[in-house]
C-alpha cells in the first residue's frame, strides 16, 4: 500500500515534504520536532527543511530527540520518498497530545505547490479478517468523507496526525481518493489477527 501510494508522486516537483506520525513510545505533549540537520537511511541522507527552525520557538513544538530515537512511523515512508523523488528536504513531525485544528493552522503557512504532506498510520490491529475488513472500511470512508470526529474515534495509531491533516484538506478544499487497501491477511496468511492498511491520496 505505501508503494501504492508512492507511486502517485514518481517524478514529481516536491522539494519539501512534512511526514506527520504518531508517539509509538514516547509520552509527551506538543509536535516533537528532531534536533539534527539529518536523517539517514541506507540511500543516503536526508536533510532536514529549516523551515522547521521557525517552528522550533513555537508553543505547539518541542525539540525531543527522544521522540524520534525509536519511532518507526517516521522511517518506514523514507525510503520510498527517497526512490520516488530523489531530493527534498524532510519535516518529520511526531504528534504527541495535541489540539490537532491548532496544529493545522501552524502547517498551513507550510501549504505550497512543491511541498507533499504524508501522514503514516496502520488502521486497525489484530482483529480477525472480517472484523478488521469492516472496522476499516468506516475509517476510511470516514476519511474520504473528512469526518474529524470518526477519524478521532477509529482504531488508526495515527488518527491524531490524520485529524490535523482533514483540517488542512477542508481548508484548502482538497479532494480525496481512496488507490487501494489491504490487511496483512491478504498477503502473510494468518487471518486470525491481521493489521490493516490503505492508501489514500488529497489533491488539489
């Protein structure tokens, strides 16, 4: 599903692009912005925007390293990005507890032509196949529809960053696409627990 999704940007004229992701291990409240000039992965490095300096001093963003040493949320859409667009800089975002309209307001001023926003997320964890079938197919029509409150209320890890991307997407009137779905029973077997995942384009 993220090669699915990746593959919609192949070529494109991004240089800036803003991963938001949810705390997998670390509590906090705010945005929690790294404190590097770079992230790396085994395709090289990626510099990080220093449009993320101007955030640094502002009430709803942290520096915490901490927050990022250990999350996967973040990485795992690195190397795709780097296969599908070469160069750009990177503001990685993890959401800790946040007002997510107020963190919309703050990415706004970040909303341009050349500037791609991705949230990473799973849906739902660990229920049967048909469970988690219907449990995903209303966060995702929750999604299309830029519901905020479903969104909140589904099993999704990364329903905060989501929210805060609905607000951007009413605001700027983009329109949704759902390109495809699965759950991890579709491709490793077990049915009994599976975890599921979709892709989901906002365009202008």
């Amino acid at each position: 599903m993220a090669a699915l999704a990746m593959a919609q940007i192949r070529g494109k004229d991004y240089d800036h692009v803003v991963v938001l992701g949810p705390s997998h291990r670390v509590t906090f409240r705010g945005i929690a912005l790294a404190d590097v000039d770079a992230f790396e992965t085994p395709l090289g490095q990626l510099p990080l925007s220093r449009t993320l300096e101007e955030f640094a001093g502002r009430k709803l963003f942290v520096k915490a390293n901490t927050a990022h040493e250990q999350e996967h949320c973040i990485e795992v859409e690195l190397p795709f990005l780097q296969r599908a667009l070469g160069k750009f800089t990177l503001s990685p975002l993890v959401f800790g507890e946040v007002d997510e309209q107020a963190v919309a307001r703050e990415l706004s001023t970040l909303v341009s032509a050349n500037t791609l926003f991705i949230v990473s997320s799973d849906l739902s964890h660990y229920h049967d196949y048909d469970t988690a079938t219907s449990l995903d197919r209303e966060t995702i029509e929750a999604i299309l529809r830029l519901d905020v409150p479903a969104v909140g209320a589904a099993e999704a890890c990364g329903r905060s960053p989501l929210k805060a991307l609905l607000h951007l997407a009413a605001w700027h009137k983009w329109q949704p696409q759902l390109l495809g779905y699965q759950n991890s029973g579709d491709t490793a077997g077990d049915r009994s627990k599976v975890v599921g995942y979709a892709a989901i384009a906002l365009y202008d």
